[in-house]
C-alpha cells in the first residue's frame, strides 16, 4: 500500500487529487499541519510519496512550494490537475439565513467572493485549511457557523451542504504535484512514457542571457509550457527560473539540456513525468 503525505487534514482537496491520481490502489493518507511538515515527513522516511498543489488557474502559484521543491532534493514523479469545487457546508438542521461566521482558507474565501458577497451577514473570517474548518465545527458543535469546504470534507465530518458549487469562477483548477525521495522516483517513473519536465536555473547578468536559452530550448522543439521566476534571497535583483517543458522526443530533449547548461548557473532538473490532462468539468 502506497503511503501518501498530504497538507491539511482528512477531507482536504489534497486528499482528493490523490485519491483520483492512484484510483484503483489502495493508499494511506498522512496528514501534515503545513508544507514545511511534509517534506520532512519526506525526508525522514523514503518510502513515503507527497503531493503538493503548485499552481491554481485563479489564484496562481504558491509561490512558497517552488523552493520547498527545490531545497527538499525530492523529485516529482507525476501531476495531477483537480476540478476545484467549493461547498457551503454546517451541522444539520440550519439554513443560510442561520448563519453569522464562515470559516475557510484565504484563497477559498477569495475564490467564493460572489456568493459572500450575496450573503454580507456572514461574516467570512480566514483559516488555516477548508476541511479543518469543517473539522472544528463538527467536533465542537458549532451553531451558526459555516465552512466553504470540499463535498468529501463535509461528508467525513457529517455537515449538511447548504449551497453547492459557489465558487465565482467555475474554470477553477488547480495542479498538483506527486513527489517523492529520488530512489523511490526512480522506480516510480520507471516504464512510463515521460512527455512534460521541471527545471530551475539561475542566469548571469548579461543582455539576453534568457532569450538564448528559450531559443535553444525551441531550436529542440521542447515546448515551454510555464516559465515562473523567483527573487534569490540575499541577492538583490537576481533570480531563479522555474520552467514548464513538454517534449515528444525524450533524446532530443535531453540534447536541449545539455546545451543549455552551460549557459545557466545552479542548474536543476526538478523531475521528468507524465503530463496530466485538464479535466473537462
């Protein structure tokens, strides 16, 4: 059985893109207060597999879960992109004109601003998780308080969903990496057909130093998919380049990293996988 390290709690949406990335295997789901809590729950057992979201179409990137990549010496071995949808969820028995506080992450709040806005007597006050604000209410009996949670949440803690799918755009997704220590991606990856990567570099302070790199990138026909770029703590205006590749041609790709390497600085190769399609609905 495959041990799975997610942030938040039972119900959350990282729960979720696990569950539906190792459909039909029987998995074991570890939870971890915050991001800092799963790489080292990484690092300390390498058998164990992580999966973090890096980016969402509304939001953009978690900015913060790129370095924790890059630093952890982890690899990715897969992705996964989830259909977000939001659920007002409580105990049984109330209606929404009950309710006076609703409880969940920032961007979640953000991501439902319509239908708070439809609803100014509650008040929308932030948390650290959306399923363990579904968690708190049902285990300290919380009238007239709400959480915006995923539908599995609300299921595992026995709220009652009082309005379903209010997040403001429903083109809402987010992409989540699947993680683990190198020997165990190794043996992840192995017999798949590897068709996207992930790279971070630095560049010297020198007139298109990034152009030469895209266009050999191009020449290669390796396609960029994202490009993301990071200030280096301790050196001011410099920074990191986090990159998207999808490729058809895994021996011509590779020859696209070598010939860029020697144009950048603290190259590094964050993962080969299988790229992941957007889901329809």
């Amino acid at each position: 059985m495959k041990k799975v390290a997610i942030q938040g709690v039972s119900g959350a949406f990282h729960e979720i893109a696990a569950r539906e990335y190792f459909e039909g295997e029987e998995i074991e789901i570890l939870p971890c207060n915050t991001f800092k809590d799963l790489f080292k729950a990484l690092a300390a057992d390498e058998s164990l597999l992580g999966i973090i979201a890096i980016e969402n179409t509304i939001a953009g990137s978690l900015l913060q879960n790129h370095n924790l990549l890059r630093e952890s010496g982890c690899l990715i071995v897969g992705e996964h992109k989830l259909r977000i949808e939001h659920n007002l969820a409580a105990l049984p028995g109330q209606r929404i004109d009950d309710l006076e506080e609703v409880y969940s992450h920032p961007i979640a709040l953000m991501q439902c601003e319509d239908f708070l806005d439809e609803h100014r007597h509650i008040k929308a006050i932030e948390s650290e998780d959306t399923a363990l604000s579904a968690k708190e209410i049902a285990e300290n009996k919380i009238l007239k308080r709400a959480a915006i949670c995923s539908s599995l949440a609300a299921e595992k803690y026995g709220l009652e969903i009082l309005a379903k799918g209010i997040e403001t755009n429903k083109r809402n997704f987010t992409r989540f990496l699947i993680i683990a220590q190198p020997a165990l991606a190794e043996e992840m990856i192995h017999g798949t057909k590897l068709d996207k990567s992930t790279l971070v570099f630095t560049l010297p302070h020198e007139e298109g130093s990034l152009a030469k790199v895209l266009s050999i990138l191009s020449f290669y026909h390796a396609n960029l998919t994202k490009i993301q770029s990071l200030p280096i703590i301790g050196r001011e205006w410099e920074y990191q380049f986090y990159i998207n590749l999808t490729f058809d041609d895994y021996n011509r790709y590779r020859q696209s990293l070598d010939a860029i390497r020697p144009l950048t600085k603290d190259f590094q190769l964050l993962g080969e996988y299988k790229a992941a399609p957007t889901p329809k609905d």
